[in-house]
C-alpha cells in the first residue's frame, strides 16, 4: 500500500505510520507532500491530511482513527492512542513530566535535519517502545 502525508512528519504522523507498517502492511511505503498539494492526484492513501478520511475526526487524532478503522482491537493500542492524542492534541491543563519528555523527543525528531523517511525510523522506535510500555507485544516489529 502507498500512504501520503504532509511533510515534516510530528507526533501524529509518525505513530499513524508505525501502526500501519506494525499492523496494517510492513511493506507499505510513504511519500510527503507539501500541505497545499493536493494528495488525490498521487494515487495513494491520505492521512492526516485535511479532508483524509485517516485524519483528526469526532475528536480522534489521526492515530486513533487508523485504530478504528483496521479494527485493531490491542488495548495497548488503545493507551498508546490516549497518549499520542494527549501530546498532537494537548488539554488546557498541564502536562506530566512523562509526557512532557515524551513530547520533547517527537519535537527533536520533527525539528531535526533529517528526511522523513529518517523522522519515521527514530519516530517508530520511540512508539515501539511506547507500545511495549503500554503492554504490547514485541513479535514481529519491523522500524523501516
């Protein structure tokens, strides 16, 4: 399967990506465009991108959306969610430090000089262990 998103991958985006290679296809692969182009012309999958039915909806972040819909019934998926949706959406109260640190590294891995295909490399093995954390399993990961 291809996938498209905005450029400059973030919390959001990198976690949608891991979960499709973790659980949806290894095997896919991800192009970035830039916010104003529109993605319906490359003939691949849009997420979290204005309008993409993988995007922010019914007050889900785009991570939770992908959840549902492939139907991925892992409770830790389901706390992983909660907290990706917490740092890509955050309340008006104040942060822990767990997730205040947790948000600090997707900002160093965005704000870095490195391609996208890079961010999501050391962005999926911040969720993999995010994912081990909140009780999954480590069987058959795949980071690139």
């Amino acid at each position: 399967m291809r996938f498209v998103t905005r450029a400059k991958v973030h919390v959001d985006r990198i976690a949608t990506a891991w979960a499709i290679r973790r659980f949806v296809d290894p095997e896919a692969s991800f192009e970035f465009i830039d916010r104003n182009r529109d993605p319906t012309q490359l003939g691949a999958i849009p997420f979290d991108i204005r309008g993409a039915e993988l995007g922010h909806h019914g007050g889900k972040c785009t991570f939770e959306v992908l959840v549902e819909k492939y139907e991925l019934r892992d409770s830790s998926l389901q706390r992983m969610g909660a907290i990706i949706h917490a740092i890509d959406v955050p309340p008006d109260e104040a942060r822990s430090a767990e997730l205040v640190e947790l948000a600090d590294a997707f900002d160093r891995i965005r704000d870095s000089a490195m391609s996208d295909d890079e961010r999501l490399i050391q962005g999926g093995v911040i969720c993999e262990r995010l994912y081990l954390d909140c009780g999954g399993s480590g069987e058959a990961f795949r980071c690139s």
